[in-house]
C-alpha cells in the first residue's frame, strides 16, 4: 500500500521498522484522564493494534502494530477520546490535525499533591487549547512546586508553580519550624530575629515549604498563582543543555503570550531546510541572538506586578561540535 509517509506524521502516527505498520499517539494534555477513555484505547490496541499500549515519556499513548489500511478505522474509534479531552480539531473522525507540537505534560498537581501549588493539569489543558494544532516543534511542561518532578528544565517552555508566602508575625509562636524546614528542604530563604521570622525576597524560590511546616498558619499561600518560566532546555543528539530561568513571580496569561509570541518567532526564522521541517527553539535563537527573540516573545506581554525579568540571558550547555 503507498502511503504519504509526511501526511501519515502529520496525522500522529509513526512510521516504523516494519513495512505496512504504523503506531498511533494519543495526546494527552497534562497527562490526566477518565478512566473509560483507557478502556477505549485498549479496545483500539485489540481490534487493531497488536494488543499492547506504549505509555510515552510525554504523558501520552501509543498503540503500535496498526496497518496503514485501518488508520482511518482508528481514527473514527479516537473521536470520543479526542473530544472528550478537548482536544482541537479541524475535520471530526479524522484523527489529529498535527504532531509537531508535542503532549503538553504536567506533574499530578496539587489535585493530589501536598508540595504543589496548583492544579497543573489544568494550566496544561489550558495552554493546550491556545496552541494546538501546530506542526512546529515545541515541547512544554508545568511542575507543581521547585521540586520540579516533571524535570521542565528539559523543556523548550517549563512553568513552576511558585507561591509567594504570607506572613501574619501576630499568629507566629517562635516555634522556627519554618527556619528549619526552609534550610534542611529548600534554599535557607527564612531567619529568626528578634523572635519574629524574616523572609529573604530574593532567595525565597516559591517553594511553600514554610506554609507546610507552621502548626499556626501564620505562613499562608497568597491567592494570586504565579510560576517560574524556564526557557529553552532540551536533550538531543547535540548540544542538550537545561533550560535558564527567564521570569520569576510570572502570571498564566503573560505564560501562554510569551509562547504564542515564540510560534511566531519561529515561523519566521525557522532554518527552512531543518530535517523534517523541525527544528529546537534554543538552535534559532542561538542564530537570531537572544535581543531579536526577546523582541518577538515579550511583544504585548504585561507582567504582573512583582514578577522579575531575569537579564542578561546566557546560554550554557555540553558542547559536542
């Protein structure tokens, strides 16, 4: 059977070692899901797969051993999963519209988690509706707390929760558990002085560790959520390097902005020969210079009060060439 192996991508199955065959990928945004979509998806993999499912590094499925015949088959049997995800779509019961901008993974948040701020898999669900479908390679990640358990620094985008505390010094006893907790756990952001507790702006982190450990509440989380944005991390064959911090105390609307703003970056500059029409943020701003991405990303972007623009930006990583 001749087959378009570009548009076969394009649609998120994968080409593979054996001739005939293909595998498909399930997105799943903030990697959470009903439990009756898993039992759709192993009802594709027996009907048409070879009876296994691949959990992917990127939170989502792959159902391999599927012939190039019954793509379209597949693809009517993904729509109630693909809409019950909320996942966008152009034409209905024909599968996905791309697969160049990957899962937009996220820790399990603070759904479940004591140490996460927020719900992260809501934040990825919500990013995802603002840049999917795309075919430019874009890989983002959101981590609950600086525990960073969805290692975002590796990551063209990755967004931490950060959450600024609040000190209320009248229900404070002197108890220090918060010192403690601060500098075995965290960043010794926190001292005692004059029987009252001190936080250090600058090197606090986010991390709410103080929040944790107070048996008064006089630590509390503000309402407001704010993240940590890391720019530009990525593994590969060559020149892998983690990705720097960009903006400290940022906001969910200036976040998904800044991204949006970088797709556009991208369409300009991408290297029109790049091999598959793919091609790493950090490789294009490494040829544009960081001012000319700084032009495009932070157009019509309004911080939040607080939030800190980390400058200058330099670029480190293992050099192989």
């Amino acid at each position: 059977m001749d087959i378009n192996t570009k548009a076969l991508k394009k649609n998120a199955f994968r080409v593979t070692k054996v001739r005939g065959i293909t595998a498909s990928r399930i997105r799943v945004p903030g990697g959470h899901l009903k439990t009756e979509y898993m039992a759709m998806i192993q009802g594709i993999a027996d009907a048409f797969g070879n009876g296994t499912v691949h959990i992917t590094s990127r939170q989502g499925f792959e159902i391999p051993g599927i012939r190039f015949e019954d793509m379209p088959e597949v693809n009517q049997r993904l729509q109630p999963i693909i809409e019950g995800l909320n996942i966008n779509q152009e034409a209905p019961g024909k599968g996905y519209p791309s697969s160049g901008t990957r899962n937009v993974t996220a820790c399990i948040g603070n759904r479940v988690c004591p140490y996460a701020c927020y719900d992260t898999s809501a934040f990825a669900q919500r990013i995802e509706k603002a840049i999917f479908p795309n075919d430019l390679h874009f890989k983002i990640a959101l981590t609950g707390c600086p525990n960073d358990c969805a290692k975002v620094r590796m990551h063209d985008f990755g967004i931490m929760g950060m959450s600024r505390p609040h000190y209320e010094k009248d229900r404070c006893v002197g108890c220090q558990a918060c010192v403690k907790k601060c500098r075995v756990k965290s960043v010794e952001a926190l001292a005692f002085r004059n029987y009252k507790v001190e936080r250090d702006e600058r090197t606090c982190i986010g991390c709410g560790e103080c929040v944790l450990a107070c048996p008064t509440r006089a630590w509390t989380r503000e309402g407001e959520k704010r993240y940590r944005l890391t720019l530009l991390g990525r593994s590969g064959k060559k020149n892998p390097r983690l990705g720097i911090d960009f903006i400290k105390w940022a906001d969910e609307d200036s976040i998904i902005k800044i991204i949006l703003n970088t797709y556009e970056y991208v369409e300009k500059y991408i290297d029109p020969n790049a091999p598959g029409g793919k091609e790493h943020v950090g490789y294009i701003v490494d040829r544009t210079g960081t001012e000319e991405f700084l032009k495009w990303a932070m157009r019509d972007v309004n911080l939040p009060q607080g939030a800190e623009l980390i400058q200058p930006l330099y670029w480190n990583g293992i050099k192989y060439r």
